[in-house]
C-alpha cells in the first residue's frame, strides 16, 4: 500500500500527503468529518494558511499539551491528531486569517521534517473499518438516547443538532460527533480521539455522556432550588416594603426597630462579658434584619432575653460573721456537728481569704435526717439566696447542659435556669439525691455534672442554649445523698463527703420539743395551750409508733395527734389536752411496732445480725432449725449470692472444727439444716451477716440459746477470722434503738466507734473480735434454764436414751 489514503470529501481532494503542514490548536479538538471555524493569528501560521491554499488546502491539525504558550516544540504537541482541508479563508485587514476546515482523517506524527517557519511532519494514516454488528447498533442506540437527554439538559446546543446525530450511520462518526458537542474537557477528547477501534470509542463517549449528563441534572436542581429561594425572597422584600410604605402613609411607627433598639439598650445595661457581649451584638444584628412574623424573630429574642437577664455580674455579700452562722445553724439544727463544723470552717477560711474557691459539699445520710433543710439554714447563714434542684430520675443530659438552638422549644438546662431564678451568680445550690440520677438514650447527665461540680472547671461552664461561658466558681453547690455506691467514682470523688447519722431516742425527744411539735401545733391551727405532750407521750410515740434513722415518720405521727386534738376543739371541747403515753393509742391506734428481741429469741438457732439500709440500719434475724435428713441445706428468705456464700463459708468452718465446736460426729449425716431470715419478701444481700449465720448453726447444733440482748456482725473466713463490714454506724444506732445491750464488732470496726455519739457507747456494751471461736464463747456462754432444756437434734428418738443440753456440756471440749 502507497503512503497515501483514499478520501472522499466536498472540495475534491482524494489522496493524504504523506507529509503534511502542522498547526498547532488551543483548546479545542478537531474531530474527521467535523467542521471547525478557525482564527488565525500568528505570522508563521498565516503563511502556513497561504501555502496550503496555493497547493491542496490540506493542513495537520494537532492539539497543544499546554496551552497557555505561544511558540511550541515537537515535544509540545500530543502525537495523534486530524488531517482537514480548507473550506474557506478570509484575511482581516490585520493580516490575520478566518478559516473554515472540514476533517478528514486522524493520522499519527511518525516525526518531524522541519520545524521553521513552521512545523512539517512526516504522518501515518488511521486507517478504521466500520463495523456494523448488533452490539455497536446497540452502543449507537444508547448513545442517541443519552445524546437526546443531554441536547434537552444543555442550553447552549439547539435542538436540532439531536435530530443531526439520529441521521449519522457511521458508528465512528457518530462517536467523533458527540464527543466534539459536549462540555468534556480537552485531555478526554484527545483521548477520544486517540482510541483506535470504534467499539472502545464508543464505549468512552458513552461513559463521557453519562457524565455530563449526571453534572447537568446536578446543576438543574441547584438552579431550580435557588430560582425558588430567590422568588420566595423577592415576594417577602416586595411585601415588606409594601407593608411599609402602608405605615407609612398611616402614620405608624415601625415596631420592629422599636423593639430591636429597646433590646440594645437591655444589652448594653447588662454590662455583659466580652464572649456574652459578642453573641448579643450578632443576635441583634440578626433580629434587625428580620421581620417579626418569622419563627426566627422569637427565637432571637428568647435567646436576649436569657442573655440579659442572668446575673453576669450581680451576687449577694457573705455575712462572715461565724458567731451569727453559728447561732443560726444551731437554732434550725440540732446536732450535725460534724456538717456545722465544716460550715463555720469554710465561713472562717473566707473570712482570711476572700478568694477562696467553696467546697463542693455532699450530705449523705437516711431520709429524714435533715439533709436539704440543712442547706437552707447554710444559705440564711452566709446571707445567699437558695436554689434547690431535684435530680431524682433525671435523665437527660440536656436537663444539666441545656438544648441546643436548632431544636423547637430549645432552652437552657436547669442550672443557668436556677442560677436567673436566684438573680445572684452566687447562690446556695442544693443538687437534691445525686444518687438517683440515671442514664438512657438521651445522655448521661451524671458525666455532664463533673464539669458543674469541679471547681478548677466550673469557672468556663458553657450551657448548649447559651453557647457562651458562665462562671459558676462562686456558686456553692451542696448535693445530697441516701447512699454513695450508686454515684460515679468520678462524681463522687469532686465531692467533700459529710454523713449524716440517724438520730438517737434522746435526739429525738428534744428536737420533737423544740422542732416538730411547734410545727405542728402552727400548721394545725393549735396554740401552746391547746395541747402538750409529755416526755413519756413523745418517747412512746418513738418507740411504738415508728422505726427510722430520721425524723420523717415521727413527724407525721406527731400530726396526726395534733389533727386529732384540733378535731376535738372545733367540735366544742375547751383546750388545754394532755398527751401521755397512754393517751397515745386514743389519736394513733394500736402500738404499730413490738419489741421482737423477747418474743424471737427464746429457742436454739436463733441469733440478731445487724443489716445497713439505705434508709438507716435495721435488725437481722437468722433463724435456724434441723429435721432428719441427710445433710441438706435450705436457704428461704430471698437471699442473695454473696449471703447463700456466706452460709456456705460457715458450714465449711463448723465440719472443719467439729471437735473443738463439739459437733456430734454423725450430725450432718442424719440432719438437714433450714436457714431462714425473715421478711420473706424483701430481697438480702451482703457479706455482714457471716457472723450471725455461723453463731444461729453452732446455737441449733449445741442447743444453747443466744442472749437476747445480744447482736452482731462481720464478715467471717474459711479459717475463722472476722473481717471487717461497713455502716457500723448506722447498725449501731439501730441496735441502740432495739434495746440491744451488747454487740459483738470486728476488732477492725473499732475505729467507728469515734463517731458514734458518747450516749450511744455508754449504753451498750462492745466486743470486738477477731476470731470465730471468740465469737462463740461470747454468744454461747450463757446456760439454759430448766424451761429451756429440750432434746438435741441428732439424738435417738423417743423411748431410747436421751441425753439433756446439761448432759452434753460435760462431754464438751473445755477450748470453747
């Protein structure tokens, strides 16, 4: 074959010089069979122009790699492009050309003749077969459809030019077509123009189409979006200034500027901090801008109104006077030394030095003992405003952080809540029942209180609503709590912890004098003389009526005998009733609790453990007993596994020592044991009742019954030591309360008892121990009396020899 290519086309020329005229192209790819209009501009390239015209009007036409230059190398141009000829050409009186060329056939550079004036090449025809199979009709298909869809997108092209491309049958030509229309950048034509092989070029355009087509149906819903953002915004201005120019001719003042100015002057009376003051002058420049009917308007002037009307910089002097504190605690309060104490401390360290950060303080102690009303009289003391904020069965970190902005109805959290209440940035901040906050979905709002509660933070506090900071380092929080093991470590480790204990019989009495009966006696419409009460009235009502750590149920009590004494009066009975003991039972009913200790402990295998409560401590008791069997155990009284391990450790300890307890060798053999603890229904758990568990079996076993008086606790080892247990304090105040005159403690627990008042301690007798087997010489030591003489579990049934406890005691090992 010769070095040239056969062409048909409409100027006449039939052969492809195998060396042809260069000239390279800016931004735009020639494509066969395409018409392209030209300007030329460059002196070389006009004198290319003219050449070619005096010969065959054949020119290369090859694309620029960089077209920001002006004069170029061979090494700037890429090595396929496309032959065209010259349709026509112009020259402008400048000496610059307009041409307009027709492709004719894609070749490739094989290197280059000449380089000055301009570029000669040296090229190598591409030579393409068409091909008309099913798969290329259904390439060209597709290509005709998505052509449409982008001719119907685009707005530059006309719609005819989709018809054009329905007319073209040459699946090369067809793909040269669309790629040369559509908005492809420059290196993906080239590209186009460079694969050789119609299906493959179809194959690129395709996915060119589906491309641009996916850019202009973007682009279509962008502007249509914006088109209706702006006509919306158009019909609102157009309306406002309507509605203005209505005023106007009314006479009417412009309540929006009104009200924008009347809030500037709020911000600027607030004297906010320069975060506060920057958010406030944006939200102001904001509301200016809007009118008052949109739902934006009233969040913008909630959020002022929050912002101006916090206590940025107002609080309350501290009245330091320690002896006035003093005073006033002792006059709300009877007893709490310890929280008294600590409260004059901290007045004393403000005293010295005003700077001083406050405590973070948390009361914790049963119900009723007094624990919220103590930070009221703190507040009166040190001359605060008070706000009280119940966490019990809060949830929702929002509660503590506040909402955010976006949300509808979106407000502060309760502390900056609490904090403009008190109109003071320094108030006394009771956090009621930190243990009971909880967690769900919403948050944790025990995490977002360590921030609140930590005084080298809280300083920076940023509530979510007001995203700005509030110094909460002045305020003194105070929290409150029944129990501690339920607040985060975290949590609890910010706080200063003060426990309350329950108060004595004699605490009682005298703060039922000088406390509740006044009360009482107000509330109920009584004076002085109407009704009294009588030491013996106010310590049955104690004893007979209620059993807690606080004053709570003593109160109620003491009410319902003033209601029943203000029925009486305003019936027609005269004043001046007397309430003794036994007039108690006439307003109150019959003695709601009996003294357990004398009806429960009257038989072998009975013995008082001490058990902590969150409401106070309570007796315990095990119950025990034997039947035939073969060494079963059977635990009732919903215990819980660390109590069922308990009684395992126990029974271990007495088969492991059944010499020295003096356990009949065959005993667990024929027996099984029953171990109960009464009040079925309320679950038990804990390791305290070890004690009580081995001393109520070594009682069943040796048949000696337990002292009545007798209580105990502690936590026992598979060797016999016992460890020590928690709440002594509470336990013995509820021993105290029973009537117990001895208990038995671990000899580690004996530095509890320093706490414990002196009242207390002197009225019952303590051992402390640190073995079993001193437990048991101290509960086991008393005799029985004839009463008490009954047959030994284990022994032969009637009518065979029996043997009596006093029997027994003299086989006994003598360690015991």
């Amino acid at each position: 074959m010769s070095e040239q290519q056969v062409v048909q086309d409409n100027s006449g020329v039939e052969k492809l010089p195998d060396n042809l005229p260069i000239l390279p192209l800016h931004e735009v790819v020639l494509f066969p069979k395409m018409v392209l209009p030209l300007a030329v501009q460059q002196v070389e390239s006009v004198k290319l122009i003219d050449e070619a015209m005096a010969k065959d009007r054949i020119i290369g036409f090859v694309v620029a790699k960089d077209s920001g230059k002006v004069t170029f190398s061979p090494d700037d141009l890429y090595e396929v492009g496309t032959a065209a000829v010259i349709i026509k050409m112009a020259k402008t009186s400048d000496n610059k050309a307009q041409i307009m060329v027709q492709g004719i056939s894609r070749f490739k550079i094989k290197d280059f003749s000449s380089v000055s004036p301009y570029f000669h090449a040296r090229v190598e025809p591409i030579i393409e077969k068409d091909v008309h199979d099913k798969e290329t009709e259904a390439m060209m298909a597709n290509i005709l459809e998505l052509y449409e869809k982008f001719v119907k997108l685009s707005p530059s092209l006309p719609p005819e030019i989709g018809s054009l491309a329905k007319t073209i049958e040459e699946p090369g030509v067809l793909a040269d077509m669309v790629t040369s229309t559509i908005n492809s950048s420059i290196e993906e034509k080239q590209k186009v123009l460079e694969i050789q092989g119609v299906k493959k070029r179809l194959k690129k355009v395709t996915q060119l189409l589906n491309y641009q087509i996916e850019i202009l149906e973007i682009g279509s819903k962008i502007q249509t979006q914006v088109k209706e953002d702006m006509n919306q915004k158009q019909r609102e201005y157009f309306l406002r200034q309507q509605l203005k120019a209505i005023r106007d001719e009314l006479g009417e003042s412009d309540d929006t500027n009104t009200e924008v100015v009347e809030y500037r002057k709020k911000v600027t009376d607030a004297n906010l901090p320069e975060e506060a003051q920057k958010e406030a002058d944006r939200e102001l420049g904001r509301l200016a801008r809007m009118h008052p009917s949109s739902s934006e308007y009233t969040v913008a002037t909630t959020y002022l109104d929050w912002l101006v009307n916090l206590p940025w910089n107002k609080s309350t002097e501290d009245n330091l006077d320690i002896e006035r504190a003093s005073k006033i605690l002792e006059e709300d309060h009877f007893g709490l030394e310890k929280a008294k104490k600590r409260i004059l401390e901290y007045l004393a360290v403000r005293k010295l030095k005003a700077d001083s950060k406050g405590p973070i303080v948390c009361f914790v102690g049963p119900p009723g003992t007094g624990k919220t009303s103590l930070g009221r009289s703190i507040a009166k003391a040190l001359g605060r405003k008070f706000v009280r904020m119940a966490l019990g069965g809060v949830r929702d970190e929002a509660e503590i952080r506040g909402h955010r902005r976006t949300y509808v109805g979106a407000l502060p959290g309760r502390i900056i809540q609490a904090i403009r209440r008190s109109e003071s940035s320094n108030p006394v901040f009771i956090l009621d029942e930190i243990d009971k906050l909880g967690n769900d979905f919403r948050g944790d709002p025990s995490s977002a209180l360590l921030e609140v509660l930590d005084p080298e933070q809280n300083h920076s506090f940023v509530d979510h609503y007001l995203d700005v900071q509030f110094d909460l380092s002045k305020v003194m929080f105070i929290t409150t709590a029944n129990v501690l093991h339920t607040i985060p470590p975290a949590l609890r480790d910010r706080m200063e912890v003060i426990e309350l204990l329950g108060y004595t019989e004699d605490e009682k009495i005298k703060i039922a004098n000088k406390y509740l009966i006044p009360r009482q006696r107000k509330e109920n419409g009584l004076k002085g003389k109407d009704i009294k009460f009588t030491q013996g009235a106010i310590k049955q009502i104690i004893s007979g009526y209620t059993r807690e750590s606080g004053l709570r149920n003593l109160e109620r009590e003491i009410a319902n005998v003033c209601r029943g004494v203000a029925s009486r009066i305003a019936t027609g009975e005269s004043g001046n009733i007397l309430i003794n003991a036994q007039a108690v039972s006439r307003y109150l009913g019959p003695q709601k609790i009996e003294n357990e200790i004398n009806t429960r402990i009257t038989t072998p295998g009975v013995a008082i453990g001490l058990a902590w409560t969150p409401v106070g401590g309570d007796l315990l008791f095990i119950e025990t007993t034997a039947m035939p069997g073969k060494g079963g155990l059977i635990l009732t009284g919903q215990l819980g596994d660390v109590m069922k391990e308990s009684v395992s450790a126990a029974m271990s300890f007495i088969k492991s020592h059944s010499k020295q307890i003096g356990t009949p060798p065959d005993f667990f053999d024929k027996h099984d044991i029953h171990i109960h603890v009464p009040a079925g229904a309320i679950p038990k758990d804990g390791p305290s009742a070890g004690v009580t568990m081995l001393t109520a079996i070594t009682s069943l076993i040796k048949g000696r019954i337990i002292a009545k008086d007798l209580a105990m606790t502690g936590e026992i080892t598979l060797r016999g030591q016992v460890l020590p247990v928690g709440g002594i304090k509470e336990k013995v105040l509820a021993a105290h309360r029973a009537g117990i005159k001895t208990l038995i403690l671990p000899k580690w627990n004996e530095k509890d008892l320093e706490e414990i008042p002196k009242k207390v301690q002197k009225s019952i007798e303590f051992h402390f121990v640190e073995k079993m087997t001193d437990v048991l010489k101290l509960a086991l030591e008393r005799r029985e009396t004839p009463e008490d003489r009954r047959k030994i579990p284990g022994e032969p049934p009637e009518g065979s020899e029996r043997r009596t406890v006093e029997d027994r005691r003299k086989d006994e090992v003598p360690t015991l």
